[in-house]
C-alpha cells in the first residue's frame, strides 16, 4: 500500500477577486459561506477516502500540508479549529520533520486568527505581496496596499516565522514606468524572508491590460536580474519560479516536481497518486472529481518537464528518452544546464528557455 505524505488544500475565498487570477475562488461576504464550504469538506472527505482505498493508498502521516488558495488566512481561527479537528478524527498526523504551510495575503489576517494555525502545527507561510510600489498593486487590481504589505511584512518578521514573498514580473506598463524590481526587492529583503516566488504574469488576450504587458525583451531581462541579485543575496534559484535560503526550499512543492504522490482537498484542488498514475480534480459545487489516468507517454512527458522546472533534475541517461550527453554537454556550453555525474539541472538561463529545451529533447529521442 503506498503511503502518501503531502496533502493540499484549496481554500475558496478571497476579499476581492483580483483582475488577473484564474484560480477558483468567490467573495467571502457572510460566515454561512464558510460553514457551507466545510460541509463539502467534509463530503469531499469521505468521497476521497473511497478514493485511496481504490488506489491501494494510505493518508496518514503527513511530511508537508499546504492551504492555498483564495485567501486562507480569512479563515481564521474557526478554520483552524476545524482543520485540527478533521485530523483528529480521520487520524492523520504529522511526520516528526514536516512542513505546514498557509497562504496569508496582507490586510487578510489577524494576529489571534494566524495564532491559532500556529497553534495547530503550521511552520511556514507564503505571504502575497506581488509588489512594494503602491501603482502597480492598483494595476493589478490588488485589494491590499502598501500600508498592508509593510505591517503584514514587520509582523512576520518581528515573529521571527519561516515565511515567503510572491512576487510578480511582466506587470502592465512595467516599460512605460520603468519598474524597478531590484528596488523592490532589495526593501524586501530587510524583512528577512526565507524563500521568494516570483511569477511572470500570464494573462488571456481579453485580459484588460493585454496590451500594455511589456515585451519579452524585458521580462527576460527583468527575470534574469532578478535571478542574479537573489543569488548574490544567498539564495537558490531552485526552480523556475523559486528561490530560498539554504534548507528553506518548499518541500511540498518540490513533491510536484519529483511526481510524488500528493493528495487534495478542495474545490478545484487537483491530486496525484503515483503508482497507479492515477490523477483526480474536485468538481466546485460537490464532491465528485474528474479522473484521469496517465498514459506512459503522458505521464514520462510530464516527468520529464516536472524535473527538469526544478533542481530535481533529470537523468543524462534515461531508460525512457535515451541518452542525452550530447545535447546535454551542449547546454553546458551555453550556460543553460550544470552536469552532475548522472544528471544535469538547467540554469536561471536554461529555465526561461524551457519549452524550447523540452522540443529539442522530444526531437533528439524520436
């Protein structure tokens, strides 16, 4: 019976539903939501139980939980009280080494609310802050402003908590302004955060602002800065999006990229249980999920770009994509890739050119 040892869990709320998230989520206005929401919990529960025992599969000790989201922070301290409860009472418990992470945007928490989850186990946090400079927050439709960000910034760090910063590069008129992102940045880091995320913003074309995003001349240029103050700074440039302290990379998000098993919980929230290749993602309304069933091909395919996003790596020498040493010597010599004996990993260089990597690699092995 395989045992699986990450848990997600999506949160559907937020303050404001910002102009560019596509993620699930709805506007908190009543605590009857809330209520709502843990009944299909609580069904979703019961549903995923039938789920495991399908997959020959266990939930049990858990080495990383991650409350993402919407805005997990509003809820509070009644969610906390329920969460501890469900564990209880479905016995589940924490490995000795483990990481609990909640999702806090600033504006969106309170100090007795972030207690009780404390309270509970949860070792880490991930604060959205997306930016400093008060013109793109309004931009991007932020509901929190600069105001938010310091307080939420100086109460973390006065706490002295293992947190992280979301960031966000390609805002609209980032050009037209001239962001200056490394400013930003070098304030951030005076709060002394442990790990810094920093997206590129990916919008639709009928996104508002789509034609005012910047080239990408300058989010190339904009990511790679970034990538080298960070690393001047002490931290690793561990995934394409990610950069941590030594020891403070997220461990529950690095079990995506290495394709471990991780369960879910939660509208939209979207698991994977390994050994049978089997993937599942929660309807909205109840609690039913849409399943799939990996392909080798799909499922080495998405292996393949899972390890090669990250530190994780890949093998230079695979049973399923053939040998690459040549290609891959390749990539060393434009500083797109560092080789290790068995397996190379791409540099900050090598992870904005991805997508391309990936199609030289299905051309190289067909």
């Amino acid at each position: 019976m395989e045992e699986i040892k990450s848990l997600y869990i999506h949160f559907p709320f937020c303050r404001h539903l910002c102009n560019y998230c596509d993620f699930y989520k709805s506007i908190k206005e009543d605590e009857a939501q809330l209520e709502e929401f843990e009944s299909l919990f609580s069904q979703m529960s019961k549903k995923h139980q039938e789920i495991l025992t399908d997959n020959n599969a266990t939930l049990k000790k858990l080495e990383t939980l991650y409350i993402g989201g919407g805005t997990p922070s509003l809820w509070g301290i009644e969610g906390a009280k329920f969460l501890g409860k469900w564990m209880e009472e479905n016995n589940i418990s924490f490995c000795e080494k483990n990481e609990f992470t909640l999702e806090v945007n600033p504006g969106a928490w309170t100090k007795d609310g972030l207690e009780a989850w404390r309270n509970i186990g949860v070792n880490r946090y991930s604060l959205g802050i997306q930016s400093l400079d008060s013109n793109f927050l309004k931009i991007i439709d932020r509901v929190h402003n600069v105001d938010d960000v310091h307080n939420t910034l100086t109460f973390f760090k006065e706490g002295q908590y293992n947190f992280s910063v979301d960031f966000m590069i390609g805002l609209p008129f980032s050009k037209k302004y001239n962001r200056d992102i490394i400013s930003e940045l070098t304030e951030i880091l005076t709060y002394n955060p442990s790990h810094i995320s920093l997206y590129i913003l990916t919008v639709p074309k009928h996104y508002k602002y789509f034609q005012d995003l910047p080239d990408d001349e300058w989010i190339s240029d904009e990511y790679t800065k970034v990538a080298q103050f960070l690393s001047i700074n002490g931290f690793e440039h561990y995934e394409v999006s990610n950069f941590a302290k030594r020891s403070k990379a997220s461990e529950h998000n690095l079990n995506y990229w290495r394709m471990r098993s991780v369960a879910a919980l939660g509208p939209s929230a979207t698991g994977l249980i390994q050994n049978t290749r089997y993937r599942y993602k929660w309807k909205t309304k109840d609690a039913q999920v849409v399943e799939e069933r990996l392909s080798e091909d799909e499922y080495q395919i998405e292996k393949l770009y899972m390890n090669l996003r990250s530190s994780v790596g890949f093998p230079i020498k695979d049973q399923y994509w053939g040998d690459l040493s040549e290609y891959v010597q390749k990539l060393k010599k434009d500083g797109l890739a560092m080789v290790g004996v068995n397996k190379f990993t791409l540099t900050s260089r090598g992870f904005l050119i991805l997508d391309s990597i990936m199609d030289e690699i299905f051309k190289i092995s067909k």
